[in-house]
C-alpha cells in the first residue's frame, strides 16, 4: 500500500502530523467565528423578531374576559392568569398563553410558545404534534391547534405558577434560552457538516477543473434550524456539472452551502463513486451470510460493468474526518476514527475483500494522536494522515492533499 510522503518532523522531534499550540488556536478561533455566524444566521433565519412583534400586537389589543371564557377549554389554568393579574403591572396573557384560533390565523406563532414552554420540536415530533412545518408557515387545521395550544398551555401554566416573572422581558428570555439550546444541539452536528464541506468544496472544484467530475448528489438542510437533530429535508437532489463552467459551479456551491448542503455523493467520469457519511453491510461468502456493517465517512465505491449487483461492488479507499478543534475531543475523535478502521479491517478479511486504503483527516492532532497515527502509517495500518489546518495553511501541502484524494478517488481495487 502507498504511503503519504513524510513530512520532515520539528527540531523537538515532534510527529510532523502534530498540531503546533499556534495552529490550535487558530482552530478554535475560526471555529468559534464558525459557531458565532452559525447562531447569528440560524437567528436571522428565524425572523423571531418579527413574531415576538406579533405577540406584542396581541398583548396590546387582546379582551380579557374572551380570554377568560377561553382559558380553561385552551388548557391554561385559571390561577395562572391570577398570578399574571397580581403582577404590577398586570402580565399580558398572550405574553404566555395561546389560543387555537391565533394559531390557525398564524402558524409561526407556534414557534414563540414552544420556545416560551421550553418544549423542543423533536419532542412536539414524538407526541404526534409535528410543529416544523407549521413554524415556517404551512397552515394547519383546527383540530391540531387545539391540541398544539392545549398542550404548551397546561405546561406554561405550571412554568407561570412556579417562575418569577418580574422584569418586562421574562418571556423573551425563555423563549431565547430554548431557541439557544436547540442552536446549541444543531452546532453539534454542523461541525461535522463544515469539515465535509472545508474538504469537499475545493476537491469538486479541482474535480471538475481535471475534467473528472461527473454530477453530484446532495441534500439541503435549509437556512432555519428546528430540531436538535436538524436531520436534511427532503429528497436528494443531483447536480450535474460536467457542462457548467467554473464561475456557475462557483456560485452553485455558494448557493448550496448558503442553505447548509450535506454532500452524498460525487460520481466521477471513470464511473467511480465517492459516498459520504454512508452505512454497508459487507457480505460473509458460504452458508453463514454474516452481514458486516461499515460505515466510514469517505469511501470510493468501483462497479465495472461486469458486476452484476451493488454487492459486486469493490471499496478500494475509505476515510475517517474528524472536524472540530477542541483538543480535549482530539483523543475521542482518533479512538472513533481507529474503530471505525478496525471494523473495515476485519470487515474486509472476513468476507475476503481486498483491504481499502485507508486515511485519517482531521482539524487538529494532539501530539499522542499524531504520534499513533504515524505508527499505524509505519506499519501499513493507514495509507495517509491529514492535518487539515496545516493543509489550509500551506499551499504546497494543500495541492498535495488534492492530489492525493483525486489518486484515492480514482483508484481501483487491487485484488489480493
């Protein structure tokens, strides 16, 4: 198997591969520019400001002894429009509670209350209450927002009667407190969205600058930020590139990543795939059947048309990338990545394929990662090792990195 070139080590004899203090800090402060405009845009996204104007066009017009009618059939306890009246001045109720027609008249409503109940979507999503798509604006029906309001009604009554609501913006608060925690999950899996990206945007560029790219399959998770899992929306899409010039590819991939792209599959011309983030199950030959389950996050896929089923196809490259740049994740990410190679290790001996070469890519090595790595490189465990800030830092490096993957990607299958 190839070998990744070496790069000469330090004058302290550290691995070559190793994150300097310096490029650590560059990490983590361009990931945290990253988190600060994931959160900024998410927010802009959400147009919250213009929903909490609506509230408070309520609050100024609403009828309170409609609302009293109402309260108990909408699921808000008397007592706690009580407590809302002993306040001075008195609290408005729709600052808290919601009625289904309100929610009829303007779904987006929904996305205040929920946020104000502390009430994530995904789990409005498992009690049978969907809210996503009414939070964007696709009107619903009475019956669900009854049962919508009746629901974040019962427990924003038990938050009134168990809060200090002193202060004029209580409510504001709740609601960005919960808007700040779904973010925080959603960031969670956008930094591995972003390290997709940081390595995929300019190998589909160098791709189709060489005349290799095909087409290129994708989903969108879209500008706003619902869930905590913020799964991509929707069916696949395929972008075929073959005949765009490279300004329109450039502004394609713009657009994409403007509405948080999550990369599939690229199809070179050689016929060669490159999936992302993919789930195989590797097929044991004789009676036993027994199904190996792989799933590293880059893996080229070689069908020759000979084959006569997807089973019959052949991984000769297969990828770990770890994005991030906490060095206290660094240990976790290289033990999730040496798993990973292990499991296609003993997938690939058991079912009798040939062994897929083998990468590591990451934002940052700590010195014990880097020098592991290089150990697994010495013994022919990896073909390569990748720190992604020092590629991002020099040019040389990074045209190699490109080179590598264009060799990796193109590469067929050695039998053994």
């Amino acid at each position: 198997m190839s070998q990744h070139p070496s790069q000469p080590a330090d004058q302290a004899g550290k691995s070559p591969y190793a994150s300097t203090h310096d490029e650590i800090l560059q990490a983590v402060r361009e990931n945290s520019v990253q988190r600060g405009l994931f959160f900024l845009k998410s927010l802009a996204a959400l147009d919250f400001d213009r929903i909490v104007e609506a509230v408070e066009q309520r609050a100024k017009t609403y009828d309170m002894e409609v609302w009293r009618e109402a309260a108990a059939a909408a699921g808000v306890a008397e007592i706690a429009l009580d407590i809302l009246d002993s306040y001075s001045p008195p609290i408005p109720y729709p600052y808290y509670f919601c009625l289904p027609a309100e929610l009829v008249d303007e779904p987006r409503l929904i996305l205040y209350y929920r946020n104000v109940a502390m009430v994530s979507n995904k789990v409005m999503n498992n009690i049978g209450l969907d809210t996503t798509q009414h939070e964007v604006g696709v009107p619903l029906d009475s019956d669900k927002a009854a049962q919508i309001a009746s629901h974040l009604n019962q427990i924003l009554s038990s938050l009134v009667q168990h809060t200090d609501l002193h202060g004029e913006n209580r409510h504001i608060e709740m609601a960005y407190t919960n808007i700040g925690a779904s973010l925080d999950g959603g960031w969670r899996n956008e930094v591995g969205r972003l390290a997709y990206n940081s390595i995929l945007n300019p190998l589909i560029t160098y791709l189709h600058q060489l005349g290799k790219l095909d087409c290129v399959t994708y989903k969108l998770k879209g500008r706003i930020v619902l869930d905590e899992d913020d799964q991509p929306r929707g069916r696949a899409r395929r972008l075929n590139v073959a005949d765009l010039a490279p300004a329109q590819l450039e502004a394609t991939l713009e657009s994409l990543n403007d509405n948080r792209v999550v990369f599939r599959q690229i199809d070179l011309v050689n016929g060669n795939q490159i999936l992302l983030n993919r789930q195989l199950y590797w097929l044991e030959p004789g009676d036993s059947g027994h199904k190996y389950r792989i799933g590293p996050d880059l893996l080229t896929q070689v069908q020759g048309p000979e084959d006569k089923s997807i089973e019959d196809a052949r991984y000769p490259w297969a990828g770990e990338l770890k994005g991030g740049a906490d060095p206290a994740g660094s240990d976790e990410h290289w033990k999730t990545a040496t798993r990973a190679f292990s499991r296609i290790i003993e997938a690939a001996e058991k079912t009798r394929r040939p062994r897929p070469m083998l990468s590591f890519l990451a934002t940052i090595l700590v010195d014990r990662v880097a020098v592991e790595a290089e150990l697994m490189l010495e013994r022919g465990e990896l073909t390569s090792v990748y720190n992604l800030t020092k590629i991002a830092n020099d040019p040389a490096l990074h045209q190699q990195f490109l080179d590598d993957m264009v060799r990796f990607f193109e590469a067929q299958p050695v039998d053994e």
